[in-house]
C-alpha cells in the first residue's frame, strides 16, 4: 500500500469516535473483543466491524492465545499520519508567530496613543 493509501486507511479508520475509542483503550494493552465492547451500547459483532476496520489499516493486530483472539494496538501507521501533519505544523507555526506579532505591534501603538 502506498504512503497516500496508508494515510486514507488510517484517517478513514479514525474518523469514527468508536474506532478513536477503541484505540484509546489499546493504549492501556491488550484486550478481548468482549472486553473492547464492554463500555458500549452495541453488539459484539458491531464492535468486531469496528476493529476489522482498524486491521484493515493496520492499527490493530490480533493474536491467538487458545481460544482467546487478544487484540493490540499498532501505531506504526499513527506515526505516518504524525510526520504528514509535521508539513502543516511549520506552516501554523508562521502563521501563529505573525499573528504575535501584529498583536505586540498594536500593543505597543495603543500603549503609545494612551
């Protein structure tokens, strides 16, 4: 998969405030489907759509312990999407510092006028 199309998945995948959930609570470690589920008013097959559309990015890898199917976060594709918004950073950086200092310029010329 292209960097473009990693980046398409990924944001695709995080669109959703389940799917952002979900890997918030990936964070902490590795969880069962019934686990993951647990806090929401869904079916357990709602939530396994929900992570299919996590593996399909690649944010999620599931294991096999038995019959236990442990699910784990994988942020590789997370540092994708953070080096692509670093380009944008820089650009809001600038913006943010000429805006500091349009704002010091009329300080300084309403603490003249006063």
């Amino acid at each position: 998969m292209s960097d473009v199309d990693t980046l398409s998945a990924t944001f695709a995948a995080l669109a959703d405030p389940t799917r952002r959930a979900l890997l918030a609570r990936l964070r902490q470690g590795e969880a069962t489907v019934t686990q993951l589920a647990e806090p929401f008013a869904m079916s357990l097959p709602a939530v396994s759509r929900h992570l299919k559309v996590l593996e399909r990015a690649g944010l999620v890898n599931k294991g096999r312990d038995a019959q236990w199917r442990p699910c784990r976060l994988d942020a590789a594709p997370l540092r994708e999407v953070d080096e692509w918004v670093k380009g944008y950073r820089a650009f809001f950086e600038e913006r943010y510092d000429r805006l500091a200092a349009q704002l010091a310029e009329r300080r300084a010329e309403h603490t003249e006028e006063a």
